[in-house]
C-alpha cells in the first residue's frame, strides 16, 4: 500500500507539474496575442490618421507658388509681422489687372498693401482700415515710405482706426464717387499679427500671463474678463461650443461659474491654470500617445487655443461682423474687381464660403438647378476661362452664379516651405470672389 501511495503521489506532482506548465504557456500566449493585438491596434490607428492626412491634403489646393523668403524680409518683419500667403494674393491682384482702386480691410503692419501699391503704379486710390492703433501706426509709417517712390507720386492713400464692417460709408468720405465707379480690388486678412499675439498685454497668448482682455480694438468696452466673471454661465457655455468647437465646453463652464465664488479670473494665467485642471489626461490625439510625458501637456494647449478664440470671437463679435462685410464688400465692387480673404479656421471659413456661395446666387448643395439655366452658366464659365490670363494658373476650379464667379471652388493653402518657415500660417486659407 505504501507503494502505491507513493507512485500515485508522485503521478500526482508530475499531472500537476505538467498543469502549471500548460497554463504558463497559455498565459505567455495569451499575453504575446495581447501585445500582438495592441501593436497591430496601433497599426491600424496610425494608418487611419494616414489617410485622413491624405484625404484632408487631396480636399485642399496647396499653393504651388514659390516661396520666395526675399520677398517677405522686404514687405514684412520676420520678428513681429509676416505677410501671410503674400505671394498668393499678388496673383491675385497680379499686376496684368488693371487695379486703380484698392481697399485693405485688415491692413495690420501693410506688408500685403506696400507690395500691391508698389506692384501697381496705375493706381490712383488707396484706402487701408484697421482697428488697431499700434498696428495701423506701423502701417502708415510703411506706406508713406512708399508713397516717396516716384511712380506713387499720383496715389491718393487714406488710412482709418475703423472697422471694416464701416467700409462704405468710410469710402464715401474718401470720395463720393467711389461707390459708383467701384472698387477694383479688396483685401481681407482676418489673421492676428505676431505683434499682436506676442504682446502679453493683450491677452491673446495662452503662453504668456496677461490680462483678460483680447480686444482687437483697445476702445471697445468688452474685455474677455467681462465675459468669464458676469456674462449667464449658459452663454459662456455657447461661446465655449459655438465658437471654441470644444467637446469638454460643460465641464469648462461649470468650472469658471465655480471659480466666480473664489474671486472670478482676472489674468490669462488664471484661464490657463482653469483649463489645466480640466483636462483629462486621455484629452490627446493619436499622434501623441507615443510621448507619454507630454500627454497632458498637448491636451491642455489644445484647449487653451479653442478657449482663447471662443472669447477673442465673442469680444469683437468677429463672425457677424465677418458675414456684413463680406457682402458689403462685393457691393462695392466694381465689374470684374476681386474680393480677396484669408481665414484662419474652420468658423471663419465657413461663413467666407457660404456667404459667397449666397452672393453668387448659388446653393451649396445637390439642389434641383433648371437645366437651361445650368447651360448658360457653363457658357458664361468657359468665357470666363478663356478670358483669364495664361498667367493666372492658381485658379483651378472656378463657381459660376448669376451676380459673379468664385475664382477658388476650394481654398488656397500656403505652400509646403511657408508652412514649415511660418507655423502661424499653416490653418490659412484663401478664397477669390470676382464680380460680374
């Protein structure tokens, strides 16, 4: 008995050896198919971005233009102003078009205008707008620089501390008749400069400390700290939505109603250290996840940036304001002049594109269209075509309405080398609207 026992013990050790060996090696292959699994995940997430790359590059028109890095040190200062897409809008108001008259909505620090003024000696009359002071000041000590050129001797040039939604009755005052002979050519660059931007006093930078104010003119009444401290938290919710277009906005309200009982938020540190503490670490994209140490770091930048424009948006009431003047533009425009303007995302963009779709008598859509009416309008297209200089092969698909064609079906983006020498122009976009 004794032999038995101890041959069926042993049995026993070696069954259960063998079970522990079995269930290591099931564990080992369970864990290798996890981290095959993970990394083929991985894969697959990685090769999806790919391909939204792609999808995103084939949807826009890249500018094949030549960046030419002379141009903007002689028309911009590297340091606190770089003309945006310069070389794209002399194309457009290239110098084989006539362009006697010519308004700059935006001016900024004139590095767009000073290249057009010099580009056209013909012109006769030029009248720049901006709402701020320090930038318009910059911009009147450049044009006058280029008013003591000789070819510019006849130019009449009007600069005003206004903004551009005032556009006609400012050119009324220039000269009654302008509204009546039209204008030739318009320029709006909705882009903040880097002066502005770099400034910590204006409240623009979520990486500098400064007051709450973001006010593109330092008249207005409404400061970003009015809006956080006083304003219902349901609005603040809205213009953190609407014009933010960020998902973690509920949380965010709540979060600045909350900080209203601490005192309110009074500095851009303050926004910051709020949009810090709401950030969850998982709040990063895919091209991220690799870089473990800088997760939350991309996440709370990320929302920094859609808070910031939310309020810049809502102190200068920059959409409504962007969408009547648009179409005060074009009014002014006479037959075959140009409305040139440059967004800087996706909200800006959107109205410049609908709002021309709408001048031109044109629905964005699959809409029933008369087909005599589709016939005439491919007609007027092919004339226009043939009617565009050789020269102008930045336009690539045009949109023909009743009251004009949109020379730009879709925006024009900055080149590969602009983008990598200026990282702020790399959410530009422009779109061309010609007169009929």
């Amino acid at each position: 008995m004794a032999i038995a026992s101890t041959s069926a013990s042993k049995l026993f050790s070696f069954s259960s050896l063998s079970f522990r060996l079995r269930s290591l090696t099931t564990a080992s292959s369970i864990s290798s198919n996890c981290s095959t699994t993970s990394k083929k995940k991985k894969e697959k997430e990685k090769q999806k971005l790919k391909q939204r790359v792609v999808i995103k590059e084939k949807r826009r028109t890249r500018s094949d233009r030549e960046f030419k890095l002379e141009t903007i040190k002689r028309y911009g200062d590297t340091a606190t102003h770089i003309p945006v897409m310069l070389g794209e809008v002399l194309d457009v108001f290239s110098a084989s078009k006539q362009l006697r008259y010519f308004v700059d909505c935006t001016v900024g620090a004139a590095g767009h205008s000073s290249a057009i003024i010099e580009g056209h000696p013909e012109m006769e009359v030029y009248v720049g707008l901006d709402v701020d002071p320090v930038a318009l000041e910059k911009a009147r000590a450049r044009i006058n620089s280029v008013l003591h050129n000789p070819t510019s001797s006849t130019l009449k040039a009007s600069t005003f501390l206004e903004n551009f939604r005032y556009v006609k009755s400012l050119l009324c005052d220039v000269d009654e008749t302008l509204l009546d002979t039209g204008i030739d050519g318009i320029l709006m660059d909705l882009g903040m400069s880097s002066m502005q931007v770099n400034d910590p006093e204006r409240g623009f930078s979520v990486l500098a400390n400064g007051p709450l104010d973001m006010r593109m003119d330092p008249q207005a009444s409404l400061k970003a700290e009015d809006i956080l401290n006083s304003w219902p938290e349901t609005e603040v919710g809205r213009i953190l939505r609407e014009y933010g277009e960020e998902s973690n906005w509920y949380s965010l309200q709540n979060r600045i109603v909350k900080a209203r009982l601490n005192g309110g938020l009074h500095s851009t540190g303050d926004l910051v250290d709020l949009i810090k503490s709401a950030t969850p670490l998982s709040r990063v994209s895919i091209t991220k996840i690799e870089f473990n140490c800088n997760r939350r770091k991309a996440g709370w930048i990320k929302t920094a940036t859609r808070v910031f424009q939310a309020l810049r948006i809502a102190v200068n009431d920059e959409l409504k304001t962007l969408e009547d003047s648009l179409y005060a533009c074009f009014d002014c425009l006479a037959p075959g002049g140009r409305l040139a303007v440059i967004s800087f995302h996706s909200l800006e963009d959107r109205i410049v594109k609908q709002t021309f779709l709408d001048i031109i008598n044109v629905k964005d859509g699959d809409g029933d269209i008369d087909m005599n009416e589709e016939e005439a309008r491919k007609k007027d297209l092919r004339k226009i075509k043939n009617d565009i200089d050789e020269s102008e092969a930045w336009i690539k698909q045009m949109v023909q309405g009743l009251r004009g064609t949109i020379l730009t079906k879709r925006p024009i983006t900055p080149s590969e080398k602009e983008e990598s020498l200026n990282s702020r122009s790399r959410s530009a976009k422009l779109r061309v609207i010609q007169k009929a």
